[in-house]
C-alpha cells in the first residue's frame, strides 16, 4: 500500500510501523529467553533467638504477655461440678423414669424443696393403702381419693393444689391427665376459697421497725422498712448482696439520679418467682427518701460487697419479726404481709397508680394487684390495735425516719 499526502500520512505511517514492532513472530518467540524468576530458589532460614514480647512499661516494672494472661479476670459464671449426691444414675434418668438434672434446676430449689415435702407424704399415703410406688396406674383416682382425705381433714386448698402440682412436676407424663383431681381441686375451691393476708398498714410496720430500733436491731428495722416500700418477697430479700445496691450518678442524667436495687441479680443463678433475672425498683418513694442514703453508708461499711446486704438468716428475722407482733398486740403476722401493704398504701395514697404497682411488684395479672385495692381490708387490722398501740404506732410512723438518723431516740412498744 502507498501512502500520499501531507502530515496525516507521516503520523498514520509511525502509527502503522509501531504496531509492527509489536507483533511477535513464531521464531522471535522461540529464541526468547526464559525469566529468572521462575526458576527455583533455594532461601535458607537462619533461627532467630526467641524474644520475649514485653508490654509498655508502668512504674518502670515491664509486663510480659504471660504475666498479662494470668492477670485476666475469671468468667463471670461457671458452672462448678455436681455434688456427688446428684451425679447419681446422670446420663439415664429420664428413661428410669426420674427427673434429669436440668429438670430439677428448672425451678428455685425453695419450691422444689417444697414439692418434694408434698410428693412424699402422698407416697406415704399410697403406701399405706398398699399400693406399688411409683404408681403405674390410676394415679388420678388414687390422687382424688387423697384430696378427699386432705379437705376432710380441715387443710387449706392452698395444699391441695401443691400437691397436685407436686405429681406432675415429678412425673411429666401425666400432666394434663388429671382429670379427676383436676375437678377435686375445684370443688374445693367452691367450698373454701383460698385465703389472702391482710396487708400490713403502714402505721403497723413503723411501730414493729421502731420496736427493733430499740432493741438494737438496727438491719433488721432497715430491712423491714426496705421490704415494705419495695414489694420484696421474703426470700428475695435474704438474697440481697451489698452489690445490689445500685448508688446515683448524678454526672449521667437524671435517668441515673436514683437509689436501685438489683433483685435476682443473673450472675447468682437464681432468678425470682416467676423465672426473672435483674429486676431493678427504684427507692424513690417520697416519703421514705431516707432509704437510699442508710443503704449506701450500710454498704460502705461491708468489707464484702458480694456478701449478703443483711448479715442474718430468714429464721432470725422471722424471730424478731414475731417478738415485735407480739409487743404491739398483733400476733400471727407473716412477714410477707409487707409486700402487699406495701401495694395497699401506694394504691390507696395514690403514690402509685395501678400499673405502676404492678410493674414495681412484679405481678403478671391484674387480678392480683386488684385485691390490694380494698382498704376495708387495712382497717380491719387497725381496728385490732389497742389504742396505746396505735398511739405508738402512730408516732413511730412520724419519727422513724429521725430515730434512724439518730437525732430522736428510739423508743420500744
């Protein structure tokens, strides 16, 4: 091809000339020599002397990594092994028909130690009557029979429905097949209702918290004004640990301005009665706002946080709850008769309407929050009070928080 013309053609002819030079032929590619770089190469590694990683220096002492390692701080729950009592027959106890080691864990060792107590005396009663234990069959007759003998016997429905609850926890197969004793528990109910406490009045709590005030048993005054404003069931006011007493940060907002107790806390491994870990209430009742501060000077003075917030048993409570009834006159009080007088005032006071009680009592129906409501009910108790015990009551209730402060003295019933 001929090329005429001017500049175009001189810069088509470069272009054409440049793409030739790169177009390789057979024979240019076969005389290309062969890369260096494929070829294999021998790299000797000479070994390095071990060098001990060190941490950047603090107070002129280094850390090494191992020292770091042991330093760090342990889970926050393990599980420990199992005491050798219950790692009998484990791997085997659901198909000989016995409750696993889960099974049992799935409900408070309180209310599993309770239907134990239940379950037995109604084997006692199957033996008795000459009948093989565990029951193969007619266990729903023989359990109606034994409900008639415990409603004969003048004993609360309240028993009869543990027990029955007791069978079926303890053998899962039958529930939902107590027909019988289902319709027993029934007609019980109808001819005697269940039973509630009366909740505690307030001016009754204070003469009792007073009456320890003077006997020198301060923590035992301060739980039972904690129980009452809070709602606590007994036994989750023995499990209280320093630690769950929750102190402001007035620096975070005014979300955080408030004492807190941390009820079931989840690292115990213990949650409340319904199933529930870490329920936080407030102690943010206006009239007891003295509370908070008596808890954080008692917790600082604890060499122990993670030990019990009250350095007694449930049975020495319950000893001097008893002897304070007792002094005022109102024997045969239970101290879980704080919880609901607690409902009961805020309910009545209006402090609190009605879902924030429930919320704060941790009840899962209205009905139960309902019957604090009455204050007929409070009255009742009041009326019991002779009047120098409700005169006492009466300035304990204005005084308490003074005595506790130390600037009246305590005086007892």
């Amino acid at each position: 091809m001929v090329l005429q013309g001017g500049r175009s053609t001189r810069v088509l002819s470069k272009r054409v000339s440049s793409v030739r030079s790169t177009v390789q032929t057979p024979a240019m590619k076969r005389s290309r020599p062969q890369p260096l770089a494929t070829q294999p190469q021998r790299i000797l590694l000479k070994p390095q002397p071990a060098v001990q990683v060190t941490m950047r220096k603090q107070k002129g002492k280094p850390h090494s990594a191992t020292a770091m390692n042991k330093t760090r701080p342990p889970p926050r729950r393990t599980v420990g092994r199992l005491h050798i009592s219950e790692e009998k027959d484990v791997g085997r106890r659901a198909q000989t028909q016995q409750l696993t080691v889960l099974e049992e864990r799935s409900i408070s060792i309180e209310v599993l130690n309770q239907y134990k107590s239940y379950l037995t005396k109604f084997e006692n009663f199957c033996r008795a009557e000459g009948l093989q234990w565990p029951l193969v069959a007619n266990c729903d007759e023989v359990l109606a029979d034994y409900l008639d003998i415990m409603f004969l016997d003048s004993r609360s429905a309240n028993e009869g429905e543990k027990t029955v609850a007791a069978v079926e926890f303890s053998f899962p197969g039958l529930r939902g097949r107590l027909t019988r004793s289902r319709r027993a528990l029934k007609g019980w109910r109808k001819e005697q209702p269940p039973k509630s406490r009366l909740p505690m009045p307030a001016i009754v709590m204070a003469g009792m918290a007073m009456d320890m005030l003077a006997r020198g048993k301060r923590l035992h005054a301060l739980r039972m004004v904690v129980d009452y404003d809070t709602y606590l069931r007994p036994g989750e006011s023995a499990g209280l640990r320093g630690k769950d007493v929750v102190t402001p940060v007035h620096k975070a907002g005014r979300m955080y301005h408030k004492y807190m107790l941390i009820v079931r806390d989840q690292e115990e491994g213990v949650p409340d009665k319904v199933g529930i870990f870490d329920n936080s209430i407030s102690l943010d009742t206006p009239s007891r706002s003295y509370l908070g501060p008596l808890l954080e000077k008692h917790i600082n003075s604890m060499k122990n946080k993670c030990d019990p917030l009250y350095p007694f048993t449930n049975q020495e409570f319950r000893k001097e709850f008893a002897m304070s009834c007792k002094k005022i006159g109102l024997e045969g009080l239970h101290p879980y008769q704080m919880r609901h007088g607690g409902a009961s005032e805020d309910l009545g006071m209006g402090i609190r309407d009605h879902a924030a009680v429930k919320s704060r009592g941790r009840w899962f129906t209205d009905q139960s929050v309902r019957r604090y409501a009455k204050i007929g009910k409070i009255q009742q108790m009041i009326s019991r009070l002779s009047p120098p015990a409700l005169e006492y009551c009466q300035w304990s209730l204005a005084n308490l928080e003074r005595a506790f402060k130390g600037l009246v003295p305590a005086k007892a019933a």
